[in-house]
C-alpha cells in the first residue's frame, strides 16, 4: 500500500469517527434534556459512572466545549468522586524540595518520561476536609482538561504520589510573571505584550462560559518563548446560565486573594466575568510597576475597606510619561469600576490593547507548545479505550430491551 493510500485511508477513518462521536454527543445532550433521564444519569456510581465519565470525555475531546455535557462531566465526577480514566498518569518522580504553596495543594518538581513537569500535590489535611479537598481537585482537573489556547498552560493529567493525588503541567523555568518583571528590565512594548496575552487567556476562558476567579501574577507563567500563560483553575467556575455552580461562595472564604478581589466578591456576592477584568488590571499594575495592589497597605482587612470605598491602586511613575501610558491607565480605571457591569468585557480590553491608541502586539512563538502538544504527551503515557458503542451505552442507562433517545436517529 502507497503512503498516499494510507494517508487517505488513515484520513477516512478520522472523518468517520469523528462523525461517530458527533452524532453520540447530540444523543448524550437529547437524553440529559429529559429531567428523569438526567437525574438517573448523574445517579451513577462505580464502573457505571466510570464508563460514562469516559464516554463524555471521548466525546469532548473530538467537538467545540459543549456547555451541556461539560456540565454533566463535572457533575457526574463530584457525585461518583471519579474522574475519568485518561487522566491518569504513570511513572512520575518528584525531584527536588517543594517550589512554592497555594491553597489546597503544594507545588514540587517533576519528572515524566524525561519530561520536567510541575506537581501539585493535594496538601494533607485533617480527615473531615479529605473530600472537600479531593473535589477542589476533581474540579480543577475537570476544567483545566477541557481548555486549549496559547496563554493557557497545558494540563497533562493526574497522578496519585504517596496516596496524595497531584495535578500536572509543565513546568516553567521563568516561573510566574511577577518574579519574571522583577528579575528583568522591560520596555513598555514587551509589557504591552504580556497584559495582551494574559487578556486572550482571559477571552478564551469567557468565551468558554468559565470564570477563572482567582487571577493574580503569581497564578500566571512566562513560558520558555516568554509568553504569558495563565495557570491554577482551583476556583475556576461555570458561568451564569449554567445549572452547575461551582462559584457558590465567595472567593474570599473559598481561598481568592483579598486585594485582587473585585468589591462584589467582598459582599458576597458570586464570581462573574467582571470579577476577573477587576483583577486582570491589577495584573497589569504588577507587570507595570512590580508591586503588588496597593502595595503600601500591608493589613489585608485595610486593603478590603479601601477596595469597598472605591479606591483604586495610585498611578506610579512607572504608569506616567507617553500618550500610550495614559491610554492603558485609563483602560485600567475602567477595569476598576466598582459596578462590574460597567467594567470591559475581555474581549473589548484584548481590542484597545491592540488598537491604534496601544497598539500591543501578542507574543508569538514557535518553541513552546502546539495545540496536540499535551494530548501527545499523553498518549505517550496510556493507552486510551474508543467511546463504547450505542448499545454498550445504552445497556448502561437504560438496561437491555428499554426505550431511549438513543434510539431516535
């Protein structure tokens, strides 16, 4: 057989399956449409639940995010407390002392196939938080999976080291922006270029219909290219219209940054787009200046009243002296406004950076990470099960001989 068959035969069968996986994905959504069929749906424990995590992450992976399906992937995981099976890593080695700390989990270095990747592993807790905390990671994994883009940080996948279950990525020598800005003297272009790469980061994340709700410096790396990339979707949330809501307290008790939070998240209200254009452009201050939101401040409950009274970071030397400057800053108050509604959506800030006022120019690179990149290395560590068939799908949901969707064309 010649290459050129092959390379068609090889073709056919990715449009054929494909096709397979869509028609499956429009099923799966006509049956979570019936109430009854949903309820019973997410009822599901054991094997059973196993089996459909995996159809619905088969699914995914070859269509658009589907809000409907994503929402039953995460719901079906916190009711089953499963995740599904192609997360799963092997042979991974921590190397090296741990790097750094966040809220539920600690940070260390790793090694997969000769590959350096970050491990963040589930911190040990009292008994009773065990499945708090083990939740805050099947959401995270659950969420972080379903993203592509150039400014968000791959997810590679799960593994459970020392019976503690870790989350893995990359690992990025440049570590986060803020010690990037402090070690390196930048000019005002190369600035301009990683506040528009954290914004398509952003864009993306809305566009998907996801809060990220914790975004700060330290929760975004420099990649080997010097891009900006965002990381740590531990409060990351479903947004309005959806059922699912993972946002279901404030970002303050749920473990956000006092003074990055937008004054509705310090009166208990929920998570919104809004919430991360208010952080977004402390962000920028940090990249600008290389302090930290009201630096000057250092009591975080000070830091909550001056944010509730409207006060807004002062304008440095740093954030002074060219047309451009004056552009961005007053981008950044109308990030600030105390009523989000008021505040640009990311996609209007991702246009004034690159308008003719700004003029910001994204990083482009061709040395990190393509698209396929993280499925690849995936692959390269587990052997993944195709979608089981309709009738093996039916047999699940419905038992032998019973009526279901997935009986109408």
């Amino acid at each position: 057989m010649s290459s050129i068959d092959s390379h068609t035969i090889s073709k056919d069968v990715c449009i054929r399956l494909k096709n397979d996986f869509q028609v499956v994905a429009v099923r799966l959504v006509r049956l979570l449409g019936y109430q009854d069929l949903r309820k019973e749906f997410l009822a599901f424990r054991d094997d059973n639940a196993q089996a459909l995590l995996d159809i619905l992450q088969q699914v995914k992976q070859f269509l658009v995010i589907r809000p409907v399906l994503f929402e039953a992937l995460c719901r079906l995981s916190d009711n089953s407390e499963l995740h599904p099976t192609c997360f799963a890593l092997e042979n991974l080695r921590k190397v090296g002392d741990q790097v750094a700390a966040g809220g539920f989990g600690d940070v260390w270095k790793g090694v997969v196939l000769e590959q350096s990747v970050s491990v963040k592993v589930m911190r040990l807790f009292q008994e009773s938080d065990v499945q708090a905390v083990l939740k805050e990671f099947r959401r995270e994994a659950l969420i972080w999976r379903q993203l592509c883009h150039p400014n968000l940080l791959p997810f590679y996948g799960v593994y459970y080291l020392e019976n503690r279950l870790c989350i893995v990525s990359p690992w990025m020598d440049n570590g986060n922006i803020l010690e990037y800005v402090k070690k390196n003297l930048l000019d005002t272009d190369r600035q301009l270029s990683l506040m528009l790469d954290v914004a398509l980061g952003v864009e993306y994340l809305h566009n998907n219909r996801i809060v990220h709700g914790d975004l700060k410096a330290i929760n975004i790396l420099v990649t080997p290219s010097l891009r900006a990339c965002i990381v740590d979707f531990g409060l990351s949330g479903l947004a309005e219209s959806i059922t699912l809501r993972f946002t279901h307290a404030t970002a303050s008790v749920r473990g956000g940054t006092a003074r990055y939070q937008a004054p509705e998240l310090l009166t208990a209200n929920r998570n919104h787009y809004g919430s991360d254009v208010y952080a977004y452009a402390h962000v920028c201050y940090e990249i600008l200046t290389g302090k930290v939101p009201f630096f000057n401040i250092f009591n975080d409950a000070a830091v909550i009243f001056k944010i509730l009274d409207g006060f807004k970071p002062e304008r440095l030397a740093e954030c002074q002296g060219s047309p451009v400057l004056d552009e961005l800053w007053q981008l950044l108050q109308d990030c600030w406004e105390k009523n989000f509604e008021e505040r640009p959506t990311a996609t209007e800030i991702v246009q004034r950076l690159a308008g003719p006022s700004i003029q910001a120019v994204t990083t482009h690179s061709e040395t990190d990470w393509d698209e396929k990149f993280s499925s690849k290395f995936r692959r390269s560590l587990q052997v993944d099960s195709l979608v089981p068939s309709t009738t093996r799908m039916k047999s699940i949901l419905f038992g032998d001989g019973m009526f279901s969707p997935f009986d109408a064309a």
